[in-house]
C-alpha cells in the first residue's frame, strides 16, 4: 500500500514529512482533520528537495498487524482479568470490573514497550521522492492509490 506526503524539511539524515490524518475529502464534514507531519529517514540513493512528494510504502500485513495490537490486545486482556476479579472477589461485579480496567492498562503498558522494541519493523519506508505537483484536490483522495482525480 502506498501513501504520498509532501516534503517541508530535511534535518540531518532525515526528511520532515505532512500528510492529512483523515480518511474523508475536505468536502467531508465528518472526516475532516489537519494534517500531520512525521519523520522518516531518507534512503541513501536519493537526494530529496523541499516541496517534492515522497511516496511511501507501508505493508499492508504490518499496517493490520500494528492496529491489532493497538486496538484489540487491550481488549483481549480485558476479558481474563475480568474473570480473574470475578474470581478473587467472589462474584462483585463492581471488583472484577476495575480488575478487567486494570488489565486494559496493562494491555497499554505493554504496547508501549512492544513500540520501543519494534519501532523500526513497523516503520513505513521510503519508495521515491518525486517532483510531480499533486492536483489541487481534496487532501483524502490525493493520498489513496485509486484516487479519480489522479
């Protein structure tokens, strides 16, 4: 899956990327959001200039992969613990509901340090820099691959 964000800065070995957050067309009362901007490093063979379009390459298995455990593993952990209190407090919802809270935070804890160990897997990288001007279009649609505009 590729993405396209455009250059504003380079600093150091590094490129300073902005591409809008949403999904949604700026037309889009309900997906509208700002952009953001991000660093990535800049691959050895290419020589980038403020304003070209870096075209990005983000797996589709990792981008899957990084949701579940972001989204869902909290979840997971929940449903144990949750029984776990239901267990040691002899029924008391209210006990085994803070107890499952409990393990959603832990869930979080442990996300985080999964982050720090595996920042550079999930990583996007790089494809090409590319001096095309993209057309003055709605930010959403210029990001997507199959964008009608294009």
């Amino acid at each position: 899956m590729n993405s396209v964000a455009k250059v504003i800065d380079i600093k150091n070995n590094n490129v300073i990327l902005e591409m809008p957050k949403g999904g949604g067309c700026a037309s889009s009362r309900m997906f509208k959001t700002t952009p953001h901007t991000f660093s990535l490093p800049i691959p050895k063979d290419q020589k980038p200039n403020i304003g070209d379009i870096a075209i990005i390459e983000i797996d589709p298995k990792k981008s899957i992969l990084s949701s579940f455990i972001i989204f869902i593993f909290p979840l997971l952990l929940f449903v144990p613990a949750y029984y776990l209190g239901l267990k040691i407090s002899n029924n008391s919802q209210s006990i085994s509901t803070l107890i499952g809270l409990i393990g959603i935070i832990i869930g979080l804890i442990i996300i985080f340090f999964i982050n720090k160990k595996l920042n550079k897997f999930f990583t996007p990288k790089i494809k090409e820099f590319t001096k095309t001007k993209l057309p003055p279009i709605c930010e959403a649609c210029k990001m997507s691959d199959n964008c009608s505009s294009k």
